[in-house]
C-alpha cells in the first residue's frame, strides 16, 4: 500500500476510504435531486446547521434555506432544468442558510452536477464562513465611522476654528473691543472642546459593549444624573425600578446624554423622570418636546435643533443601546421630549 518513501501507492486506496473522506469533511455537503430533495448528507451538516445527517435526509432543500430565497431557488431550478443555462456562478456562491436554531449561517458553496443511476443529482460542498463576512461587516462599519469622523473634523470643527482665529485677528487689531470678543472667543472654544469630547466618544465606544452584569437602574440614573444634571433641575424616579443587564459605564453614558439634552432643551431647571415600561425603562422631561419635523433625524451623527448643542448626544444614546440589543423611540410625550428603550432584559 505505501512505497519505500513511505507515500500511498497511486490506485491502490479502495472506494471505502474516499466515502469515508467524504462523510467526515470539514465542509458540509448535501446533495439533492431535480425536485430539490435531499438524497444525502454528510456528519459535517450537524457542525454547519445543527441537524443530524438523517434528520435532512427526504427533506426538501428548503429545510436549511431561508425563506425569503425558496422561490427564487425553485425558480432558478425549473429554469435551468428546462434550458441547461445557469442564472449564477456555480462556484464559490456566497449564500445565507438556516440552522436548525433559526438564525442564519453565512456559507460559501460550491454546485457540482452528477448523474447517478440515471438521475440528475445536484451537490453543494459548503463552508460555514459566518465569521470572516462578521470581519468584513465589522471592518466596513469602522470605514463608515471613520468617514464620519473625518467629515467632522473637516466640518463640524473647522467653523468654530476659523470663527476663532477671526475674532483674534480683530483682538490684535482692535485691542479696545476686546471684552466682548474674549467672550465670543471663549464660547467658540467651549464648543469646540465639546465637539472633540462627544467625537472622542463615539471613536472610543464604537457599537460594541464589554461584559454586561445586572445594574440596578436607580442607582445608576442617580449617578449619571449627579454629572450630567443642574442644581436648578429636578430628577423624579418614578416607582421601585428594577435592574437592567448592562454594561454600567456605557449605560451611564447614554443616560447622560439624555438628561445633558433634556437641561440643554427644557432650561437649567427642567425636571426629568425615569420610569419603567412593560419591556424596558423611559426618560421624559418637561421641556418644549420634540418638533414633529425633527423626529426622522433625530439620531442622526451632527443633527440638532440648538446652537449650541454637537449633534452627536443622540447619536451616541442610539449606538449604546443598539449595542445592547436595545430599540428606541423618540416622542413628544405629555411634557416634553420622552425617550423610550424595549427589549430591555430587567430583573
């Protein structure tokens, strides 16, 4: 069987040891007739769907397909039946399919086309490549942010900066009108120096989170409200709030940005309640509310109805709880402006 080199001799490997190549590949492979029926399926399926070879086995290839492709799979099947054309690349197709769980698996496969016992029968060799797509989707979000950065820098900073380097100018000129042109020089700072805190922000908290534990929200409400809160503004805690799952100093975060947006919209003494909801928490102050026109952009990186504000408060709550896994909503409450979080997981 093997030579004096110690290699496996050319044609002497019988057909059980390819069957056995076959059956315990790292890639799944399925094979399937003209009516898209599942004829077989090697041990690697379980790893890549979670099914056990004979739980596929008879079934319809729609069983590990999302639904949304079925009819364009049967659709592509019929046609190429028919005429012999093939309506894609047969190799190295990237394609979402279902595991057994629900969620979706990334793969990429490979069609082959055999004749058996004279049957048509159609094989895809599949690989699960859900985490490199996950890399790739990862490092496009940074290039997105990146961009986005760069826009404000470019942007958003260079006004107050020439703004800045104007009213110098005129204090070297003018050097008697100075007091009220220091305090415009001293605003124009101000805002700048926010600008780089909240960009600062965003590039350090991107849309991941680190580990989440069970923080008791009024405790961390009271916190956040003790930097981001006035003397003047009141905090109303409304009933026994329980805990939420979270990551605490990124929860912190997202509260004050909100309770620093109420102050900035409703005046230094605007009063500000926290409460719960059936499927997670609310923030709503008494302020003049949200315009109606406002509400499509109000995540949005730079957007704000102030003249003083960054733009970037809301953005950062949006991101914080779309990295929990959070929805909100934004709305004109009986108030003011009230924010709502579902699918919060509380305890």
């Amino acid at each position: 069987m093997f030579d004096e080199s110690g290699n496996v001799e050319p044609g002497v490997l019988d057909k059980d040891f390819f069957e056995v190549l076959v059956e315990n590949g790292s890639d799944a492979i399925v094979s399937i007739d003209e009516q898209s029926r599942i004829l077989f399926a090697n041990r690697s399926v379980e790893r890549v769907f979670g099914y056990e070879p004979e739980e596929l086995v008879g079934e319809p290839l729609t069983k590990i397909m999302p639904e949304r492709f079925r009819d364009a799979h049967h659709a592509a099947i019929d046609a190429y039946l028919e005429t012999g054309e093939r309506t894609l690349d047969w190799q190295n197709v990237e394609l979402p399919a279902r595991h057994k769980d629900g969620h979706e698996v990334q793969l990429s496969i490979t069609f082959e086309e055999h004749h058996y016992d004279g049957r048509r029968v159609f094989s895809g060799i599949m690989r699960d490549i859900t985490e490199r797509v996950e890399r790739e989707r990862e490092l496009q979000r940074q290039n997105e942010q990146l961009e986005r950065f760069a826009s404000i820098v470019s942007h958003d900073l260079r006004d107050p900066l020439q703004t800045a380097k104007a009213d110098v100018a005129i204090l070297e000129s003018q050097p008697d009108d100075g007091d009220e042109l220091l305090a415009e020089l001293d605003d124009t700072l101000d805002r700048m120096d926010e600008l780089i805190e909240d960009v600062l922000t965003l590039a350090k908290q991107g849309e991941s989170i680190g580990d989440t534990a069970r923080v008791p929200l009024e405790r961390v409400v009271k916190d956040a409200w003790r930097t981001a809160g006035t003397d003047a503004a009141t905090l109303d805690v409304e009933g026994d709030l329980l805990a939420v799952k979270a990551d605490r100093e990124r929860f912190e975060t997202l509260l004050q940005n909100l309770f620093r947006n109420a102050v900035e919209h409703g005046g230094d003494d605007v009063t500000v309640r926290v409460g719960l909801l059936d499927d997670g928490f609310y923030v709503e102050d008494d302020g003049p509310g949200i315009p109606a026109d406002a509400l499509d952009d109000l995540f949005a990186y730079g957007f704000t109805t102030s003249d003083t504000g960054t733009g970037f408060g809301l953005s950062i709550v949006e991101q914080i709880a779309d990295a929990h896994g959070w929805s909100v909503e934004a709305s004109t409450g009986e108030r003011g402006a009230r924010f709502e979080f579902h699918d919060v997981t509380m305890s």
